[in-house]
C-alpha cells in the first residue's frame, strides 16, 4: 500500500504513487530515491504520469554517473580552467578576453568551493556583495559567465545535477542613448579631422568618413584590403579578416556614391596599390575623434556613433530595416535594427507627412506642401 509522506522542504504533503515517484495535491510529481547513501528529492514538473516516469528514470541515470564521477570533488577553480580551455578556440579573442575577466572577479567568491557543493547560499552571498558596487550590465556578464561554468560542470563535467544559479535575474539596465551626429555635425567633423595634420597623416581622417559611409564596424573596417573593392561590380567585401565578423560570416555591401569617392580618391592619391594591403593602417580613432569634436564644440561623439550615421541616412533615405540590417551584418533580418532605429523612422515619418495635406477646406497651403491635382 502507498500512503501519505511529508517531506521537510515541501510545503505540501507528497503521496506515494510508485518506486520512488510522489505526487503533491496540485498533481506534480516529485522524485526522491537514494543513491549511494545521499538522498535527492527533486520535482519532476509535470502532471503527466507516464512523463513523469520518464524523467525519473533518466534522472536516476544521471545521478548514478554523477555520484561515480572521477571529477566529482574538482573545485571551482579546476572546473573554470577546464572551461576555458574548452571555449578558448570557439570564440573570438575579444569574448574570451571579456569571460577572463568575469572570472578573475568571480574568484575571490568561488574559488576553492567544491563544485558539488555550492549552494543558492553561495551565489546570493555573491550577488549582495559584488553586485550593489557594480553596473548593472558588469553584474549581467558576470551572472551569465557564472552561469556557463556551473552549466559546463554539470553537462560535461556531470559533478552536479543542479544550476543554483540559474534562478538569479538579470538587473535592468538603462536605455542606451544613442548620439548619432546629425549632417551638419558630421560635416564640421569631417572639416575639423581634415585640417588636423596628424589625423591626416595617420589615416584617421580618412577611416572616419570610411565607417560613415560603409556602416561597418570598427574591427571590420580595420581589416578591409584593397582586393575587397571591386569598382567593376560597385561592391566591398566584408570578412572582418582572420578574426572574422561579429556573425561570423562574411557580406557584401555596396559602394554608396559617397564610399566610392572616399576609395577613389585614396587611391588616386597613393597612386600603386597592393591588393593584399589594408585600406587603413590605422587601428583606433578615438583619440582622433575626440580632438576633433572638442575643437568643433560637438558631443564626444565616439567611432560607433558613425555607423549610427549611416543608418539613420539609410532610414532617411528610405531604406527598409531588412537591407539595412543585410547591410550592418545583422542575421536578424531587421528586429534589431527596427527595434534600435525604429524611432527614428517615426520621426523621420511625421517630418514627411507635415509635408503633405489632402484638406480641401484649407485656404492657404504651407510651404514645400506636396499638392495632389485632379486632371480636366
């Protein structure tokens, strides 16, 4: 006969229904089953009994290999180092560089702490002490490294059956504002980085006009070779070289009339060009940007804010967020482009639509009014 059974860290009374298999008065079934000497008790999340069965069964599976595993005792550390080695070459160098630092302030919380035994205690003792003196976006990329390595520990390592820290919310972080240089901005910008000798000189002046004709990004314009201009087929070729994109994958884009200028002309003034060459020897223009901003009086606009540029002229122009996002290297098909931009296609909307007017009762008509006649 089953019966009744009351288990501590529940808050209801679990009916046995079968070999190690309970249910609660909602009708969620409950594992709990010893392996070698330890006790779990794990809900099962479902109300379907023949489901149910199934997950326990495998749930028994895991925990045996889990509880026989040689690694079932590596520490935090040790399991870190395992899973650095093991993204080191799936991810580009900056991501890498970026998960590195998450650890090393990860580590005065976890480090010597046997993986199989952290504890929800463990991560909420993190997240009340190093969360509250850091950003909220720090706090997100460090929860989310967190996250990778007990997830590691657990599917490939097989030491835990649990993630306590999968439960731990991100923190809301405030709305990005976008600066993006409006025409007359980037004009004095231009003007401002082409009398200063050295951004000259170093190529700066010139990489700036680049990112805001192109829309490319930072990295992959640094990388653009001459054999990726083909003026034939008014195209350039995006690899982002041996790194590649952020996508991973390589794009074509055209040469906007003011992009094949800026080519023209550089090569017109270089006279013999390489095709293995990079256009640009210059590897970062902020120090350059933000000289020439300050002379001008204009926002600290940063080398980011060109491939704003470039979109908010691809949306004036109207172009759709699809060939935009094509164009930015977004395999989203536009969400993120209309979801970043989308308020300035309202604008740019409103502005157009001050500038028609269907009212026949109107007597004086504004100016630049678009005026629809009948014929006859």
């Amino acid at each position: 006969m089953y019966g009744y059974v009351v288990i501590s860290n529940q808050s209801s009374r679990l009916y046995r229904v079968g070999e190690c298999l309970y249910r609660n008065g909602h009708g969620v079934y409950f594992a709990w089953f010893s392996v070698r000497g330890k006790q779990l008790k794990r809900s099962l999340k479902t109300s379907d009994k023949e489901l149910a069965r199934r997950r326990l069964a495998e749930l028994r599976k895991i925990a045996a290999r889990l509880h026989g595993s040689d690694d079932r005792n590596l520490r935090f550390e040790e399991v870190v180092k395992s899973w650095l080695e093991s993204i080191q070459g799936g991810v580009k160098p900056s991501t890498y560089k970026r998960r590195v630092v998450c650890i090393n302030q990860l580590m005065p919380f976890f480090k010597t702490i046997p993986m199989r035994s952290m504890t929800a205690a463990d991560i909420e003792k993190w997240k009340l002490r190093r969360g509250a003196s850091i950003a909220a976006r720090t706090f997100n990329k460090e929860l989310e490294t967190l996250n990778h390595v007990i997830r590691y520990a657990r599917d490939v390592k097989g030491i835990i059956l649990d993630n306590p820290a999968e439960k731990v919310r991100n923190r809301k972080t405030a709305a990005a504002t976008i600066e993006i240089p409006s025409k007359e901005q980037f004009r004095r910008l231009v003007l401002e980085l082409r009398n200063e000798p050295q951004a000259v000189r170093s190529g700066a002046a010139a990489f700036a006009e680049f990112l805001a004709y192109s829309g490319l990004r930072l990295g992959e314009g640094r990388e653009v070779q001459w054999r990726d201009v083909n003026f034939d087929l008014n195209t350039l070729l995006v690899t982002g070289g041996e790194t590649g994109t952020k996508n991973h994958q390589d794009r074509t884009v055209p040469l906007f009339p003011g992009l094949r200028r800026l080519l023209e002309y550089i090569m017109k003034e270089r006279g013999e060009i390489i095709n293995e060459d990079r256009i640009f020897g210059v590897k970062d223009i902020r120090q350059a940007l933000g000289s020439a901003c300050r002379r001008a009086g204009l926002p600290r606009f940063g080398h980011h804010a060109l491939r704003h540029f470039f979109c908010s002229n691809a949306i004036e122009a109207g172009v759709d967020f699809k060939a935009i996002a094509g164009w930015l290297g977004h395999k989203d098909g536009g969400v993120l482009a209309a979801k970043t931009y989308g308020h300035l296609r309202s604008e740019h909307s409103a502005a157009m639509a001050r500038r028609l007017t269907f009212d026949a009762m109107s007597e004086a008509l504004p100016e630049s009014t678009i005026v629809f006649r009948q014929n006859g």
